[in-house]
C-alpha cells in the first residue's frame, strides 16, 4: 500500500487542479471555493468537472482525468478494497459534509398508508409484487443508508426487496415513471420530488445516523504522495469555502452558485430547501467548525463493517489499518492548521444510530456481527449485484 500520511508540504507541485463533482447540493464547497477565488489564496486554481455518474467519478478518478473530486465515501473505500471493480489504492483528504441525504418513497405508498419503515414493512408482507429502490453506487453512502434503515425496520435489503443503481439526477424522473417505489440519494432530489408531488421524504439519513459522514474529497494514494502540497493547498481553500457555504447569510448566495455554476438550474426554492432541511431533516453541514471536515478513521470503519455485514468482504479486514490507509490524517491537519481550522481531540467519534446501536469503533469486528439482519446467501448476493449492475 502507498502511504501519504508523511508527505511533507510546500510550494504546491500543481497550480491548476481539475476537481470532479456530481450536480449535488453537497458539492457546494467545489463550486464556491472556484467561483470566489478561496483557491487562489493558496496559489492553485481549482478546474470543477461536472459528471454524470459516481462511475465516472471512479473511471476518472483512476485514469488520472481527474486530480481529484467530491465523492461518495464508500465509493473511494470501495474501489481501495477492489470491490465490484479494479483495486487502486485510494485517499480521502477530507470530508464534505454531513447529513443532506434521505430517503424518499413514490407519492402512491402514501395512498397504500405508508407512513415510515413500519408500515412498508408490513405493506412488504402482502403486497404481491416485489417492490425496487434505487441507490446511487453500490459501495457508496446511499446503498448503505438504504440498507441500514430497511434493515432497522426488519426488511432484508438483499432477500426481500430488489435494488437498482441509478444517478441522482435521474432519481426524479425514474421515480415519476413507476422504476421504483423509492430511492436514497442527496439533495436535491429529495425537495424537488416533493415539490413536483411525486414523492415524499420518509427518511433523513440524520434520522439514520445523526451527523454522518457523507461526500469526501477523494484521489488516488499515488496522486496524494506524489502532490502533497497541492493537496493541502486544495484542502485549505474548501475549508475556506466549507464556511462560507456553512454561514446561513450566505445561503442566497450559494444557492445561485450551485444554479449557475455547478448544472443545477433549479428554482431558488428547491435548493434553499436543500441547503436548509426542509424534506432533509438535520440540514446540510459543511463545516460546523471544523468538526465536519476531519476525515475521521472511526467514520471510514463504519463502511468496512457494513461491507462486512452485507457479505461484499467475505473475509474480515484489518478495520483501522485500513482506515489509517486510506485516510490522510497528517495531510488534512497541515491543511487545517493552513485555514486555520482546529482539530478534534481524537481522529475517532461515537454515536447511535437508528437502530439504537452504538458505534464508537473500538470493537468493530463485533459490531458488524452483531445486527439482527444482516449477511447474504452466495445466491442473494450475486443476484443483487447483478440488479445494481456496479454502475
């Protein structure tokens, strides 16, 4: 395995940085920091490239088209373990955001008296045809989220329902054509299915875990190692921008940005609502002092045990070796001592989620054994990834 974590910094070793993003509330940070110049504080110029799917973010990511991009975590975890795909050893510099995610339902399971996860449940049981969701990568946060909250509400995600992969722009749309009963995916596809009355948000993914972990600024180890400075560089000025974006006074602002720069012409309305939380419960954090941003090891663990859970790591891994890994810690707190963002007293962090289960990442082994639904069947397994299709 390549290892930055020691890399040493200095004058960036490229001025102009292509950074990949996919049309989403959550890529604001990208989008802010080019258009108002956070990059140029230190001495890079930041190039976003709008994408059409998480499997372009990875093809490119892995050609070299892309330095760099605003990516699913579990995407960049994914493709460092080699699953559903060609393993390349990977880094996260940083993470994004919180929250912003959910789940939403087409509008007809309403009129069926769906309310929450225990009405599908029990509407699962005498319905007689099989009911599709869509998630987003199948290593990603979304199919994760997904699992994790049918799993909470007693249906097996793999056994009991099937599940498609589709790109978040599409969601709406696919939804309106009766693809699918509903779809985890980020804003602001949530807000706008409510507001075109197709579907309604059962679930914030702040419901299912709150403050999560959600997009990272993703790369290659190789380019990490051999561009450290530039990669602290990029840190710093979305950590500039992460603030900017965070300030409520600033959300009219962004909100135009996210519409002229970043693909997503949508009415002022529907991106407030995503910037704000009104289908997302919890709203979108970019910053949050800092607290957001550190790529904790605890956070990237918790993928590895639901890769464990679900049967895409047949074997056990070395949780936190692989965390420590892929999770460049000495790169990220150079950059923040750059912007001057403090650090959190340890690199891991508790909570419980959904299911009332506690996760502080000390016995991670354990924990991924421990769900009362859980684990695939070979069969289950397979026909699932042949449904998401890995794309």
């Amino acid at each position: 395995m390549i290892a930055a974590n020691s890399m040493p910094v200095g004058t960036p070793e490229k001025t102009v940085v292509k950074v990949g993003y996919l049309p989403l509330t959550d890529c604001a940070a990208v989008i802010v920091a080019a258009a108002l110049g956070f990059d140029k504080r230190y001495g890079i110029t930041i190039q976003p490239s709008r994408e059409a799917s998480w499997a372009a973010v990875r093809d490119k990511l892995l050609m070299g088209e892309l330095d760099a991009s605003h990516a699913l975590y579990g995407l960049i975890y994914g493709v460092h373990l080699g699953l559903g795909g060609l393993q390349k050893d990977m880094a996260v510099l940083m993470t994004l955001n919180q929250n912003g995610q959910g789940i939403t339902l087409a509008a007809q399971l309403a009129a069926e008296g769906v309310r929450g996860g225990a009405e599908l449940a029990r509407l699962l049981q005498r319905a007689p045809r099989q009911f599709t969701f869509a998630q987003t990568f199948p290593t990603g946060t979304h199919a994760m989220w997904l699992y994790y909250w049918l799993a909470a509400h007693g249906i097996h995600p793999l056994a009991q329902v099937k599940t498609i992969v589709v790109p978040p722009p599409l969601m709406v749309a696919a939804l309106r054509a009766g693809q699918m009963d509903g779809y985890c995916a980020g804003e602001p596809w949530h807000s706008l299915a409510a507001a075109e009355g197709v579907g309604f948000t059962v679930a914030s993914s702040g419901d299912i875990w709150p403050d999560h972990p959600e997009k990272v600024l993703g790369t290659t180890a190789e380019w990490a190692v051999a561009n450290p400075a530039t990669a602290c560089a990029l840190i710093a000025a979305l950590l500039d921008a992460s603030r900017f974006v965070d300030d409520v006074r600033n959300r009219e602002v962004v909100a135009g940005l996210l519409a002229e720069n970043a693909g997503l012409p949508l009415p002022a309305g529907v991106l407030n609502a995503g910037l704000s939380g009104t289908c997302v419960a919890g709203g979108l954090k970019c910053f949050d002092d800092g607290r957001v941003n550190y790529p904790y090891l605890s956070d990237g663990m918790w993928f590895l045990t639901q890769y464990r859970r679900w049967g895409l790591l047949r074997e056990e891994p070395d949780y936190l070796t692989v965390a420590r890994q892929i999770n460049q810690l000495a790169l990220y707190q150079q950059a923040a001592q750059m912007a001057g963002v403090a650090l959190p007293a340890s690199s891991m962090r508790s909570s419980r989620l959904i299911d009332g289960v506690l996760w502080d990442g000390r016995d991670p082994a354990g924990y991924a054994v421990g769900f009362p639904v859980q684990g695939a069947t070979q069969e289950e397994w397979d026909a699932s990834q042949r449904q998401a299709a890995w794309q």
